[in-house]
C-alpha cells in the first residue's frame, strides 16, 4: 500500500512537471484551462475530493477486497476528473475569455500565485465542510420554524 501510494505521487508529480513546464502561450482555450487547474490548485482538490469519496466507499463496504480498491482508485482517480474538467470547461468558456484564462495563469504563474494554489486544497475541503454543516443548520432551523407554525414537512425533502 505504501509503494502504491509513493508511486501515484511520484506520477503526479512527474506529470505535473512534465505539463507545467510544456505550457506555452497560445494553446486552446481547452489545454489552457486545464493547465490552469493544474496550477491554481483545482485539480489537486479534485483528486482529495475523488479520494474522500472512496475511502468513505471503502469504509462502508468492509467485504470489498483491497485489491479492488487499489485498481478502482487508480482508474477512477484518473478518469472521474478527466470527466469532471470536461463538464468544467464550457463553464468556464461561457463566463471567461481566453485572455481571462491567460491572466489567472499567469497571476498562479507568480510566487504568490503558487503559495495560493499551494493552500487551495485545504481551503476546499474545509470550506466544504463548513459548507456541509451550514447547509444542515439552516436546513433545521427551516423545518424547526415550518413546524412551529403547525405545518407538516415530507423529509428528506424530494422536489
């Protein structure tokens, strides 16, 4: 497990060096966006979002060999968040330009731009919490207050 785990980093990091220092100006609008979540910290959260998902996985399906897990990590770690950019980038094509794209890297191209991307995986995944709990709260406190006034409320709410 701690061989699997020292060479996926050791991909990524080969990887991110090899893309980083390909980039060059005038690329599409697409591979300018990708290296921009290579960058800005995006995609490192993609992948600790990605893993959180199959660890919690992992830990409700105890019965599921570790070999399993190995390989579906591998593969889902790799292609989910090829997908996740896919569905990403006409977003971002609908909101930013392409000079829009090229500033943001070159901003994340700047020592402070990598100190930034650097922090913001830790930042998402704790903002997402705080995000998750916030949203329960206020979830109770609106139920709470439907209640109070003597209305009946079908949960888990369904639209």
């Amino acid at each position: 497990m701690q061989n699997l785990k020292k060479s996926l980093i050791l991909s990524m990091l080969i990887l991110t060096s090899l893309i980083s220092t390909a980039h060059k100006k005038g690329n599409s609008y697409n591979e300018d966006v990708l290296y921009l979540f290579q960058i800005n910290g995006s995609e490192a959260s993609y992948q600790q979002s990605m893993q959180a998902i199959l660890t919690h996985f992992k830990n409700q399906e105890s019965n599921v060999p570790q070999e399993y897990w190995n390989r579906t990590s591998e593969e889902f770690m790799h292609t989910s968040i090829q997908d996740l950019v896919k569905m990403l980038i006409p977003i971002y094509a609908r909101n930013l330009s392409h000079e829009d794209i090229l500033a943001m890297i070159e901003f994340y191209e700047t020592d402070a731009g990598k100190r930034i991307a650097q922090k913001i995986p830790k930042i998402s995944s704790e903002s997402m919490q705080v995000g998750m709990n916030w949203g329960q709260a206020i979830a109770a406190k609106i139920k709470a207050d439907i209640e109070s006034k003597g209305f009946k409320i079908r949960l888990p709410f369904t639209p």
